[in-house]
C-alpha cells in the first residue's frame, strides 16, 4: 500500500496510464465494469447527467487489495458499453485524508454535486464525517470549502460518529435530503436521515429505520426512493442472522418496502427480504433516467472473500453487475436486466420443443465467456429438471430445481479456484424458494468471463463469480420425470 506521498488525482490517474497495460486479461469481464487496474468495490454516485449514465466506484489504483479509497469513474450512453474517465475523487483533504468513501450524486442547476463520506484515522480511531464536492462538466470536481458539511455535531447522540457513512442524496418536494448509515451504541443498524435547501447547509431531520440485533450490527451503503406506490429503503447489512444460522459479510442485501411519514422522517417497514440470493451481491445503487425507470447496479462481489485475481497478481480485482431495471410487486422489489441488453444481442442458437428425461442432453462447446441464454421450460411432470453449465469433465456450475418443494438450488462448488469466505469456509451453494408460473421455470442467464447473473421466472436473481482453472463449454440438461423445455436459444452481447 503507497501512503509515503500524497495521493492525488494527478498521481492516480499517471499510475493508471502507466499500468493498465499490466493487467493480466484472463478473467476480464467484456460489458460488465470493472477498474482498469487496481481494486474496485461500491458503486458510487450512480446517476443520469446530461444524457449519458455516470457510475463513480471505490477504486484503489495502486493494488489489487483494498486500500485508501478514490472515486474512479466511468460513463456509457447506453448501460452495456461503458468509457473510462480520470479519476473523480482523491483523499487529498484533511477531512478525506484516509479514504473518500462510498456516496452518492445529484444534479443542481446544471452542475454535478457528489456527496461522500470523508475518512480519518487518528490513532487507530476512526472518524467519517460528509463532504460534498462539484463539478461544471461532470468530469473535473472540486470539493467544498465548508466540508465537511455534515459531521459530529449534527449527528449528536444518533449514531456513531466512527460508523457514519454512505450518504444518498434525492429530492423530494423541493427539499435536497441525505440518508446515511450508522449504529446504536449497542451495535444495530441504523439509518439517519438529513435535509438542505441548497446541498450544502443540512440539518438533521430524523432516525428514519433502526434494526434489531438479528438484522445486522451495521446497515452498509443505504438508498431511499418511491416507485410503484410504495417507499423503499435497500441497504446491506454487516452480520445479518438469516435461516437459522449467522452469516458473516456474504450476499445479504436487503430491501424494506413500506410506507414513509415525511412529517415524521420515519419509515413504516411492511416487508423485508433479500434482494439477490447469488453469493456476490453488495452495495446496489440506484438511480433516475430520463425515461423515470428506477435502474440499479450493484458490486459483484462480497467482503472476506478469496480474490483469484488478487492470488495471481492478475493486478486488479472487482466488477460490478449488470445493471436491472426495478418495479415493486405484491410488496417486493423486482430486478429485471435492463431493456438496452436486449438490443445488443447477436443471435447464436436455438432450439424448440426438446423433451429431457433421465438420459442428459448434451450440448458441446455452446457455452463461451460471453452467453446469454433463456430456456422456458415446463415442468408439470418432472419433479427436478437440473442443467450443468460450462461443464468440462467434472467441473461445472449447477442449477438444480425441485418441483414439490419449489426450491431453487445454485452451486459453484468444484468450480475453479475455490472460493472462501471470513471463516475460511467455502462459499459456494445457495437455495431458495421460488414458484412456477404456469408450471413453467423461466430462465435467463447472462455470463461473463468470471461471473453469471440468473434471473429465475423474472421474481427472484442469483448473481455470482467464478474463476476456471480449465475452461468448460458444455451445457446438460437432465430430468428426473419429463421436461419439455419449449423455447432455448443462445446468445452473445455486443461488448
């Protein structure tokens, strides 16, 4: 880790150009964004300015390891295809001296308005405190000389002023306000809310949710709006207890949907529920297009985990998923892939009306770095239907679904390089419930080089990584009872 000079703008983006050309491609991802070296995580300032989509991240330039973090920055016209930009943010302040951490960005009068979290540490003690910086052209910022604009005197005693952080910034009714994380003095979750008439005097404005123990010690990485009728708040939780057992930092994600009092601040909570039941899942964000859809896009990856590319000095680690379209339905939140992905679609295979048994059906070398797959199939007289996908001898991620207990099942077990989380465990099957629709289990799949992301009858997502030792290409069906799957084609995105 390079803390011996200054870190600035300057000097990360000469590193970047000077080292790009080292990053080993191997399991570069082809439309998913990643940094062009170094160590990437949150998504941050998420936003739709001038016509184009702006995704800002936590970025560490100088290693594939987590360290002082920057704001990198990235821009695309259409959500697939995205432009590296320098650098947004350098902790180069006395208030961000340590990191500028995770925020957000709104667009005021025509200028870009980033808000962040400024860290500081000071004999081993932490200090977050919210800063704001602004741009003319969305490219080149510069931060306020009031920041930081919300700090320990605004918090009080509602929360820890050493967990503070995150900050989302909306408008509602002509006033500009602000969630951010932060915790109980006896380790919960909780979110704060602050309001401003211009973004840069705030005020605190309420405590607008707090967890119980069994829901986290810390709510990471917090966005609040309103779609279809309801408010919902998404935030990730630090050590979420969920079925029975106590995970550590894995895919929990989750979202409230309820109803806000704004005379109050507070949110009334009618469901909770996880987002993403893949293994990689962190830190959603959410924005506003111009044509008033919701668009999310998340860190594919999670906290305490075996980074491969890390491991091989492959000299950059992280990426982020692709970016889903949100609705709100019976009191939960729907990820969808968005429309664009569509249009970037080269046709490759397809095949209609295929019955499946006890004997596999085998496809060999369909399956590429880059596939996209949707398969309809009608299960009313199978009690499992299960695929192999990019199978090479006996390694190959399985999807597996039982009929009489509708239970999906994802495993990347024996799948490359093993994949460990903070007790040094691998982390490698998930399951959960998800129904038929007409007795039909409805897939979409989207791979890249290292990752897959299933969307399972349009209601519930799996998103995860992988890295191959050898790489598999063969794709198998099989069924116990018959399956007829109806429609299967294979495609390829433009990347």
């Amino acid at each position: 880790m390079l803390t011996e000079e200054k870190l600035t703008l300057e000097r990360a983006n000469h590193y970047i150009q000077e080292n790009k050309g080292n990053v080993n491609p191997l399991y570069r991802p082809t439309y998913h964004v990643s940094a062009p070296v170094g160590w990437l995580n949150d998504p941050n300032g998420f936003v739709y300015y001038q016509g184009e989509y702006h995704l800002f991240y936590q970025f560490y330039p100088y290693n594939s390891q987590w360290g002082p973090m920057h704001w990198g920055h990235a821009k695309s016209k259409d959500l697939i295809h995205w432009e590296e930009l320098p650098v947004a943010l350098a902790p180069d302040e006395w208030y961000d001296k340590d990191g500028c951490f995770s925020g957000s960005a709104i667009e005021k009068d025509g200028r870009l308005y980033l808000m962040y979290t400024g860290h500081v540490v000071e004999n081993d003690v932490v200090t977050q405190t919210q800063c704001i910086a602004v741009s003319d052209d969305g490219i080149n910022f510069e931060k306020l000389a009031s920041n930081p604009v919300i700090g320990a005197e605004l918090l009080g005693d509602e929360g820890s002023i050493h967990d503070f952080r995150d900050p989302k910034v909306f408008q509602h009714e002509g006033t500009y306000y602000s969630v951010v994380a932060t915790k109980t003095h006896d380790h919960r979750g909780k979110i704060v809310l602050f309001s401003s008439e211009d973004l840069n005097e705030w005020t605190f404005f309420s405590v607008l949710l707090e967890g119980t123990k069994e829901q986290g010690i810390m709510w990471e990485c917090p966005d609040f709006f309103t779609l279809d009728g309801k408010d919902v708040l998404i935030m990730s939780p630090i050590q979420i207890k969920r079925q029975g057992h106590e995970y550590h930092n894995i895919s929990s994600t989750m979202a409230c949907i309820g109803q806000m009092d704004w005379e109050t601040g507070k949110l009334t909570v009618e469901n909770f529920h996880e987002m993403d039941f893949g293994m990689d899942y962190y830190a959603p964000q959410s924005l506003l297009d111009d044509k008033n859809r919701r668009i999310v896009i998340a860190w594919m990856q999670m906290w305490d985990r075996t980074f491969p590319t890390h491991d091989l000095g492959h000299q950059w680690a992280g990426s982020m998923t692709l970016p889903r379209e949100l609705r709100v339905r019976n009191n939960r939140l729907i990820q969808r892939p968005v429309s664009e992905v569509y249009s970037q679609l080269e046709y490759e295979h397809g095949i209609e009306n295929l019955e499946v048994g006890s004997q596999p059906v085998i496809f060999h070398h369909l399956i590429k770095d880059n596939t996209y797959m949707q398969i309809v199939a009608d299960l009313s007289e199978a009690s499992q239907f299960s695929i192999q996908f990019a199978k090479q001898a006996e390694q190959y991620l399985r999807l597996n679904y039982e009929t009489e207990s509708s239970t999906f099942t994802f495993s990347r077990k024996n799948f490359g390089y093993e994949l460990k989380g903070a007790e040094k465990q691998p982390v490698d099957t998930r399951q959960f419930p998800v129904e038929l629709v007409n007795q039909q289990l409805i897939l979409e799949i989207f791979r890249d080089t290292n990752s897959i992301e299933i969307f399972v009858n349009g209601l519930e997502v799996i998103s995860a990584t992988f890295y191959e030792i050898e790489k598999g290409s063969d794709l198998v069906f099989h069924s116990e009872g018959k399956t007829m799957i109806g429609s299967f084609e294979t495609a390829s995105i433009k990347a």
